[in-house]
C-alpha cells in the first residue's frame, strides 16, 4: 500500500485532522509535568492516547525532542512507536534536507522500514534543490512511506524567499515545489487509479495562496497532491476557512494543530480533540 493510499483509508476513517506533538516548555509546565526528555516522552504518550479513535494523524515536532539529546529522541521513538501501534499515521515533522549524498542518510532515518525512528512520513526542506530530495523521495516510495516537501510555510518571514522567481521556469519557489511534487506523483506507475500521491506539500493556512503563485482553482490532473497546512488554532488560521484557503486541494489537506490543542491541558485533551475533528469533518467544505 502507498502513503497516498494510507492517507486516504485514514482521511475516509478518522478526517483530516492531524495533532500536533509539540512539547514546549510552557506546555509542560500546563500539564504538571518536568521540562525533561521524560516530561517530554509522558506528554507525547499521553496525547497519543488523548487521539486513540479521535484523529488519525499525529505530526510531533522532532526539535522539542532533540532539545533534549539523546534521551530526548529516545522519548521520541517511544512516541512514535506507540502511535504507529495505535494505527495513528505519524509525519515527523524534521524538515531535513542536505546534498544528495546525505539526504539519503536523513530518508533512512525517518522512512526507512525497522529504523529506530520510523514513520509513516517526514517533512523535508528544498532548500538545496527538489533534485537533492531525490533518494528520500525513492525510499518513500518503496517504503509506502510519504514525504511532505516545504513549499509556502505559514510564517511571515518566509514570504520573500518563497515568492521569488525560479529562472527556467518564472514559477515561484512556492509554485515550483507544487508542481515538482504533482509531476513525481504523476510519474509513478498506476498513479492513474490513485486518489492521492505519496509525496505532498506544506502550505501555511495563514496564507493566500495566490501571492504565492498557486493557483488554487486549478483542477489537479492525476493524484491529488497532499497537502500538510500547519497554522490553524494558535496562529489563526480557522477550520471555516478552509475551502477558501486550499479551494481544489481541498481534498488532500490535513489540518494540522499543535498549541491550540495542546493547550486544553491533560484533563481536557481528549475532548479537544474529539471537538476539533468534527468541527473540521462538518467545516472543511
Ligand atoms: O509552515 C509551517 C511548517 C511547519 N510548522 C510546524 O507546525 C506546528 C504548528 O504549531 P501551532 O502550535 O499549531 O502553531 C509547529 O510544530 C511548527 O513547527 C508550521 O507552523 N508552519
């Protein structure tokens, strides 16, 4: 099974919400426990049961682990193995990206099958090139793992560098990582009976799209493109919003929150959650 066919069994199963496993120190403080590697790894398992048959996406942002060092990926893997055991699809939020040669060491780590921090997903930065992506995009595929390559992130600073001009092309970087990621998707075998790729995008639903160069309205030909949209609850963004956001890519947003959710405490978690998801199955349009 693809990560595209995955996404689809979990959006069709649980909606397309994705909780956010982010411990800030403020965080833990909220729920009673210690800004530590263990504070950090009985927050993650506790919002992991808080989504048991509420969500069926968790995305844990891996630098609140590695703050911490070695114990603090210890906490993660412990994470992501119990959330992968509870059959919740894990994107590792990491936004590697490096030279080909040791990219292929960051896809081992996050996708490769048996790797003491494997996930059903990982963000990447394309920073250094799409092409620079290539192996990692490779392993997913044969993993049935799934990428998501940065391309309009939802913080404002990354505006002037995200819209700038792609010389062979005039598309935007923005636009330019879209239509990268659609024509790798576009280019697997049976990608025609496929209702999603594996490799998507991330675009902020803090934003407008269109000053970005994406056009929102155009109708995607092969897979749809899934699309990670980080920037609802805490930084504004709202579920009714949605559909004016993403227009056609509708379908493949994940709407991802992290403090928003979080921020309802141990005891009020799992209700937020359980909140949060139908507001976005009966909002999302
Ligand atoms: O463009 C991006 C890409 C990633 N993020 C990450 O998503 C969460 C957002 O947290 P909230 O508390 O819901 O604001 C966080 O882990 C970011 O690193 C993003 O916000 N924007």
């Amino acid at each position: 099974m693809t990560f595209g066919d995955k996404l689809g069994a979990v959006f069709d199963r649980s909606g397309h919400l994705c909780v956010g496993i982010d411990p800030h120190a403020w965080i833990l403080d909220q729920w009673g426990l210690e800004d530590s590697a263990e504070g950090a790894r009985e927050f993650g398992l506790r919002v992991v049961e808080a989504a048991w048959n509420r969500a069926g996406i968790l995305k844990p942002q891996v630098s609140f682990f590695e703050r911490h060092g070695s114990a603090g990926y210890a906490a993660l893997e412990r994470v992501i193995a119990e959330a992968r055991a509870a059959g919740i699809l894990v994107i590792a939020d990491a936004k590697r990206g490096d030279i080909g040669s040791t990219q292929q060491a960051y896809g081992e780590a996050w996708l490769r099958p048996g790797s003491p921090l494997e996930s059903d997903a990982v963000t990447l930065s394309p920073y250094l090139g799409l092409g620079s992506l290539q192996s990692s995009l490779e392993l997913a595929e044969a993993a049935g793992k799934g990428v998501f390559v940065l391309a309009a992130t939802s913080n404002p600073e990354a505006a002037g560098l995200q819209t700038a001009r792609v010389a062979e092309t005039e598309r935007t970087v923005a636009a330019s990582m879209l239509a990268g990621v659609a024509q790798w998707n576009g280019s697997r075998k049976d990608q025609s009976e496929r209702r999603f790729g594996s490799v998507g995008v991330v675009l902020g639903a803090t934003l407008e799209l269109a000053k970005f160069g994406i056009n929102i309205n155009e109708e995607p030909v092969g897979p749809a493109v899934p699309v990670l949209a980080p920037g609802f609850g805490h930084q504004g963004a709202e579920v009714s919003e949605t559909r004016r956001l993403f227009g056609a890519l509708t379908p493949g947003v994940i709407v991802s929150e992290s403090r928003g959710l979080l921020s309802a405490g141990r005891d009020g978690i799992a209700d937020a959650i359980a909140r949060r998801a139908e507001e976005v199955e009966a909002k999302r349009g």
